[in-house]
C-alpha cells in the first residue's frame, strides 16, 4: 500500500498547505484591505482559531465511531469549501467571522486524520514520512511566493479565488486516497483519556508546546504586515517565508535520520531554544534583510524538526485505534487553544504597528517557557510510563 499510495498522499500534503500557504500570511493583510484595524484581525483570527479548539476532537470522536478516517476528512473538506465562499462578498466584519469560523471548524477535519493516515499508509516509518510531509512544504513555499505576486499586481483581494483552486485540488485528491479502518494492536493497552492531563510527561509536553504555538502567533497573524511596516515588497515578505519554509523541507528530508540520533527531550529542547534567538532577531533586526533572512532559517528547527518529534511522540503513546483522538487532542489545545490565546495577544500587543517589537519580545518569552519544560522532558517515552 505504501508504494501506491504515497503520490497521492504527497499530493494531499501538497494541497492542504497550499491552501495554508495563502491563508496563513496574507489573510491579515486581506483584513487590513477590507478596513479592520490591528485588535479587530487579532480578535477574529482568535475566534477563528477557538474553532480548532473544539474541531479536531469532534471529528475525531467521528472517526472512533466509524473507525474511517478518510471519509472524515472528505467530509469536512467539502464543508470547508463552502464556508469559504464567504470572503468573496464582503458583508463586513461579523458575518465574515462567521463564515470563516465555520470553514476552520471543518478544516480541522483534515490534518489530524491525514497524519493519522500518513503514518497508518508508510507503516510508522518516520523517515519516509519525513519525505512526504515535505510536498505540503513545498505546496507551502510555492504558493507563498506566488501569493507575494498576485498581491503586488491584483491587491489582497485575490485571496479568496487564489484559495477556492487549491481546495478542489484538496478535495479531488482526498478522493485519491484508498478508505482504511482504525483498530488497536492486539494486546496495546489504551490510554485512559480522562485522566490523561495527570499524566506528568504528557502534561509536559503539551504545555511546552502550548506555549511554543504561542510564541508563533506574531508570525503567522502578523509577519506580512510587519514586513509592509518596515518597507519590504509583497515579493519580497513572500521570499522571506519562502526561505523559512525552504529551510523547513530540508529539515523534513533529513528529519527521520535526526530522530534515530537524537531524544525527545535534546530535540525539542534544542529546537526551542532557537526559536528563542529567533523572535529577538525578528523584534530588534528585521530591518536589515539579511539578519530578517538568517532568522528565517531557523524554520528547520523550531517548526519541521520540532514538529516531527511532536508526531513521532503521539505515534508512540497512543494505541493505534486511538492515534485519531491523540492528534486531535493535540491540534485542539496546542494550535486551538495556544493559536487562539497568542493571537489575541499579538492583536492587543501590536496596537497598529507600534507595538511589534513588543510583541516579538513576548513571543521569546512564551519560548523561553516552552523550552525550560522541553528541558524537563525525559530522554525516552518507556511504556511502563503510560496511564
């Protein structure tokens, strides 16, 4: 199954950050475009956000009842495509923060069950997981750097029909992908989930990176604009996320064989610790574009490295029946409930431009925090360690 289905999960990968590509960077600038000033885009991608609070493990609870994770997820990207619909009017503010909210909350259909179904198609192999996780990276760059374009020649307008094509390719590919059932090894003990925050690693974990998608709120609500502030080109904030996300395929590549070398607690740690150095280069030196490009490469680690110990760590504790609700867990509170706290906070830090030194300044605190619990983490998840 592995050899079959890789391409089109390659090209699954591919879509669903293409998509993310447009919508990550360029949806504030979208907003500023429609009138919204710096509290209202922080306020609704906080709203936005809370939906993936809520999403991941709604749909995960689906998938532990039908036991099939693809039709989920193809359920929730045709719903996802309709919620969309609603940025090509503008309505004003609270309608499209409803159209937007339901979009996210069916959006988070996708990628717990796609990584669930990524690990389940290449049998656990991180190495080549590493390898197609890399094509939603590359879906990523090139659509950054082409939204960087069209932003420079058609306005921030072109957000909504720029989307709404790689959608459909979302959606037609989804289709692609051969339907599988869930079930646990026999003999692997399950995780009891109502007492799994008084687990004291896992409550590590989570808390370290909770405060990680914390610290990355600026970046991702904030970036494009910041770069705007300080007098960059479309094309060239596009080029600098590109670079970021270049740096962030090599480390996918090359990310199994890390794994193999090194422990949880020396990865992340490490991986923390210079997302640290990067929010201060970002806040105190982003004026000059070459210390702006040098922090960009420390994308490797603090995303793609540290990412891919964040799902290796969610493979081994979790019973394979119930790896669909441990990846919900985790996009729910990390990058619901840490992307919806951090960007509130970034939207009231910011203050239209002049707080954002400030603002990047906090997100090397939140950091800071994420790496001290990283560093408390152990060095191997024994199973005598699970609930």
């Amino acid at each position: 199954m592995k050899l079959a289905t890789t391409p089109a999960l390659g090209l699954a990968y591919f879509a669903y950050f293409a998509v993310l590509g447009i919508f990550v960077p360029y949806l504030p600038m979208f907003l500023d475009g429609r009138g919204f000033n710096s509290h209202d885009i922080g306020l609704l991608l906080a709203i936005v956000t809370t939906s993936r609070i809520i999403g991941p493990s709604l749909w995960a609870m689906v998938v532990e009842r039908k036991g099939d994770p693809i039709s989920v997820m193809r359920f929730g990207a045709v719903l996802a495509s309709i919620g969309w619909l609603s940025s090509y009017v503008d309505f004003g503010y609270w309608p499209l923060v409803l159209g937007l909210g339901l979009f996210s909350l069916f959006w988070t259909a996708i990628l717990p069950q796609l990584e669930v179904s990524a690990f389940h198609y290449l049998n656990n192999d991180s190495s080549v997981y590493g390898r197609v996780r890399s094509f939603g990276s590359v879906g990523y760059i090139l659509v950054v750097m082409l939204g960087g374009l069209l932003l420079q020649h058609f306005g921030s307008e072109f957000l909504p029909w720029g989307a709404t094509v790689f959608l459909a390719l979302l959606l037609g590919t989804l289709f692609l992908l051969p339907s599988f059932t869930m079930k646990n090894t026999e003999g692997q003990q399950s995780i009891r989930f109502r007492t799994l925050f008084k687990h004291p690693v896992f409550l590590r974990f989570m808390t370290a990176t909770f405060l990680m998608q914390i610290s990355f709120a600026p970046f991702y609500g904030f970036f494009i604009l910041y770069c705007r502030d300080l007098g960059y080109s479309g094309v060239t904030s596009g080029m600098m996320i590109a670079l970021a996300v270049l740096a962030e395929i090599i480390a996918f590549f090359y990310a199994g064989k890390v794994l193999n070398r090194f422990s949880y607690r020396v990865l992340l740690t490490f991986c923390y610790g210079l997302t640290v150095l990067r929010w201060l280069i970002v806040a105190y030196l982003a004026q000059h574009w070459y210390w702006l490009a040098f922090s960009m490469l420390f994308h490797a680690a603090s995303f793609a490295l540290a990412h891919s110990c964040a799902m290796q760590f969610i493979q081994s504790f979790f019973a394979p029946a119930q790896r669909s609700r441990g990846q919900a867990l985790y996009a729910g509170v990390v990058y619901g409930g840490g992307g919806a706290i951090g960007a509130y906070c970034a939207g009231v830090l910011w203050a239209d431009g002049p707080g954002a030194t400030l603002t990047f300044v906090s997100a090397a605190v939140a950091a800071l925090g994420a790496t001290l619990m990283a560093f408390s983490l152990p060095n191997t998840l024994r199973q005598q360690q699970k609930l």
